[in-house]
C-alpha cells in the first residue's frame, strides 16, 4: 500500500475532515433572525455560509411553491440584500430578476444579509386570484405566521444541504411546527437535512394555545392563535379528534404519518356574511387561516372540510406524485398532468369519508354533489383537467374546477371500479395500491394511467380516461348514478322508484 492512501485511510478512521487540510468544508446554510426586532414591518434576516467553490452563484427566493399554482414572487418582499466575506467586506451583487441575485467572487461568501416584508397584514375579505396567503408570511406583535419559503432562500444548484436556523424570540412566544426543534426562554433552534424539508414547515409563534391528540400511530397537535385574544385550540381539537379516527378508520386504520400539526390562524370577522378559510398542505402539518367571527361552532364546521382536505394530502401528492414534484424546481417549476388526482382525488376523498364512516347521510353527501355539479358549470367546459393541470399558471381563472369537475371525476370512477369488481374495488383501494407500489418513489407522469389500468385489472378505464381526464366529454353522472339506483332531476339526486336488488348492492358498496 503507498504511504498516501495509508495516511488517507487514518485520517479517515479518526473523522478529521477535508477542511483541516485546506480542502472545501461542507456546506451548511445557518439562518438566523429576531422577531424581537421588528421594525418597518420587516424581519433582518442573516444567512452564515462558506465553502462554494464557484466564481458565481444566484441565491434565490421561491417563485412558487408546492400546493399552489399561481406565481408568488416572494423575492418581491426583500430589500437591503447584501453579501459579505469573512472579513466583513461586501461583494458584488446584481439583481437579475423578481427572485434572484447574482452573486461575483461566490469563493469569498461568509455572509447575506437582508430584510423581509411581510405579504399580508390581516387575514380578510380582501382576495386576488393566484395570491395565496396560506403559502406567504405575516407579522405582527403578537403573532408571526412564518412560511419558510418567504424569509429564507437558497443558493441555486444547492438545495440539499443541511439547514440549521435559529430565531430570538419574546419569552411569552411559543413556536409550534413539525420542524425539528430545542425550545428555550429566549430563542428557538431548528434544523433541516435540506431546503425542501425547511419549505415544509410553517412556524406559528404567538401566545400558547395547544392541545395535543393522542391516538394509536400518531400524535396531533393543534396550535391557534385568535386576533380576539381568546384559546379555542381545546374546542378545534374535541372536534378534529373524530375527524383523524375516522379517516384512520377510512383508510384501513392505517394512517400516513405518525406525527403531525395543524397550524391555525384565527382573524376575527364582524359578522357572517362572508366566512373565508385557506389551508396549504405539508407533509407532517397544515397551515388553516380562517376569517369568521368567534364563534366555535362556526369555526368548528368550516375547519372540518379544510382539515380533513389538507390531512389527505399526505396520501397524495406527498406519498404519490410524479418526478416533477420530487425534484421540484421554485422558482421554474415543471408540473404534472396529475391534479384530477392530487386535488381532485383528495376533494373526493374529503366528501366521501364522512357518508362512507357514517358521519354524513346520504342526503347530506348527495347535496354536496348537487353543489359541485352546478358550480362546475361556471368554468371552461373544453379545457381538460390534464391540461389544466399542466398549465395551471396559464388557466387561473379555471384552476377551481380541480375541487369540482376534478371531484366528480373520481366520484364516477369510484362507481365505475365498483361496478366492475362486484363492490369489492374502489378508488381508494386504487389509491392504496399506487402508494404500496411505488414505494415512496416517484412514478412516471406519463406512465401513471398505464399503472392505473393495470393494478385495477380495468381495462375498460382506458376509455375512462381518455374522454373525462385527458379529454372533454360531458361526465357520465346520470348514467353511473343511475346503477346505484339514483336519478338526477333538476340538478337535485333522488332514488329511483322500486331500486332492483343490483343497483342496491352497488349503492351500498359504494357509500357503505
């Protein structure tokens, strides 16, 4: 053995690193800021970081994010970007567009330094098409709704280093999040194995307000802050806790995650005459912002739809999505022609468990229906949901219809796959086995109807597909409908006369 490889293979052993012998030093981003120091609205922000080895480099912030399909541009809400060596010396920089900074004599970097804006002050009445509030940050005294995505960036080409990020605090805030974290009096540490894991994670701070949920495979908690001052996370949670039992119960007792978090930002509202909620999902929590009044009850029936909707979405596109979502890309992002599946599919999901646990009547389901069905119409009827899906930035004005025309898609094919299984086989068995047979691996966006068709043993959905996802057709409901024994007249679902013992049978697998 040469000397070189011996000392190589010593060095080794013992754990001394590259550096030590004038080598690179791996890359770490080390973000830290003071809420404490709120001034002008806007957060001071510092980034420490060495050991590039380009000339050049672009930090950038997110153009958008998952879960949403319209441009945020949070690069809009920074200012006073600078950066800086070791010896405290600024380096040359140039804004080259909306989001990103280059950055010359990259070797150098030691630290960037910035401020942040928030993006909204209250959360109200007041709403744009593609502005989402769920995915943006707001500050404020007494509360702080943190999105990662919108204080920190990343060093194009370098996402997958390690992230440790530390927050000063006023001692009364607590920091509720499923990001790893050491909670003291004074400040906050947390980290990340990357950027996407940091993007996952919303921070609430603001005054306690948390009740944990213990059930068997997961712990939930439920953090709130209410702009009236009061604690409602004790009365959410009584309500949420039945919800997660019977989508466990839904699911096969057999729960995505064995943690998570609902986040809930409550806006006081003076009357009932317009009550807005906007959730975004993450893979171990959910941003809820609510506008209504302080009333439980009220709060209670809108949080429903919005938690139950968002907790699904660890089904899908968290544990089943395509390479364009793994490997996503913030601020050119490539998108999937799968949202018949990732939202259409979890809105269905979101109407079906509550008629199939028998926490709804049928009645109560079937007026859900009549609802998307006459909102569908409202939207684009030549547009296909997989074009839509591919070019949602393009097609704002009918991204809606994902919730609507997306929902019923799945409605018809959970029909469909029940009839041709004799009841035994639906969509969400279908679900189920797409996630056990991918493994927690992307699937091809090209091959995911061929995977579909062939774990259904349906060849008949090949049909399916081509004239209600990729095509345009008018969707079959009175026809499926009418083999579980339902008519549709005037918009409104009704049973037929003398239902034969087929078509009964099929109704009750289907909502039984």
């Amino acid at each position: 053995m040469k000397i070189t490889t011996l000392l190589i293979s010593i060095l080794a052993f013992f754990g001394i690193t590259q550096s030590t012998y004038g080598q690179t030093k791996p890359i770490k981003y080390s973000y830290e800021t003071s809420l404490k120091k709120l001034s002008d609205d806007k957060l001071a922000v510092r980034l420490k970081i060495t050991g590039f080895s380009e000339d050049t480099l672009t930090y950038c912030f997110p153009k958008i994010i998952p879960g949403i399909y319209g441009a945020m541009n949070f690069g809009q809400y920074i200012s006073a970007f600078e950066v800086f060596d070791k010896k405290g010396n600024k380096l040359k920089t140039e804004k080259t567009d909306l989001n990103s900074w280059k950055i010359y004599d990259a070797k150098r970097i030691s630290r960037v330094s910035y401020l942040v804006d928030d993006a909204w002050e209250a959360f109200d009445e007041n709403m744009k098409n593609g502005f989402y509030r769920s995915a943006a940050s707001s500050f404020s005294d007494s509360s702080f709704v943190i999105t990662p995505n919108s204080l920190f960036g990343y060093f194009r080409g370098h996402v997958n280093h390690p992230i440790e990020l530390t927050i000063q605090k006023g001692i009364n805030l607590y920091p509720a999040t499923s990001l790893r974290k050491t909670v003291k009096p004074n400040q906050d540490f947390f980290d990340a194995d990357n950027y996407h894991q940091l993007v996952d994670n919303p921070i609430l701070y603001a005054l306690p307000d948390t009740t944990m949920i213990h059930l068997p495979g997961i712990s939930v908690e439920v953090a709130c802050h209410s702009t009236s001052g009061k604690p409602i996370s004790k009365d959410i949670a009584e309500y949420i806790r039945p919800l997660l039992i019977n989508q466990a119960k839904y699911l096969n007792n057999k729960l995505p995650v064995d943690h998570y978090t609902f986040l809930i930002y409550h806006s006081l509202a003076s009357n009932r005459t317009h009550l807005i909620g906007d959730g975004l999902e993450h893979s171990n929590s959910t941003l809820i912002l609510l506008y209504m009044p302080l009333d439980i009850e009220t709060i209670r029936q809108n949080i429903y739809g919005i938690a139950s909707h968002e907790f699904f979405h660890t089904l899908m596109p968290l544990g089943l999505h395509s390479y364009e979502i793994e490997n996503y890309d913030y601020n050119d992002p490539k998108f999937s022609k799968h949202l018949w599946l990732y939202e259409g599919m979890t809105e269905y999901f979101t109407m079906h468990m509550p008629v199939k646990t028998g926490l709804r009547t049928e009645k109560e389901f079937f007026k859900i229906v009549e609802e998307k069905m006459a909102a569908m119409k409202q939207f684009d009827p030549n547009l296909a949901i997989s074009d839509l899906s591919l070019h949602p930035m393009e097609h704002q004005e009918d991204y809606y219809n994902v919730y609507l025309r997306g929902a019923l898609i799945n409605l018809c094919l959970d029909i469909q796959l029940r009839e041709l299984s004799g009841g035994e086989y639906g969509t969400k068995d279908l679900v189920l086995d797409l996630i056990k047979h991918y493994r927690g691996k992307p699937f091809e966006d090209n091959q995911l109807f061929k995977e579909i068709v062939n774990l259904s043993d349906s060849p008949e959905l090949e049909t399916f597909i081509a004239d209600y996802i990729k095509g345009t057709k008018e969707l079959p409901l009175e026809e499926l409908l009418l083999k579980a024994g339902l008519k549709i007249q005037n918009g409104k679902i009704t049973e037929v006369e003398n239902p034969t013992t087929e078509q009964q049978k099929l109704r009750a697998a289907w909502l039984h």
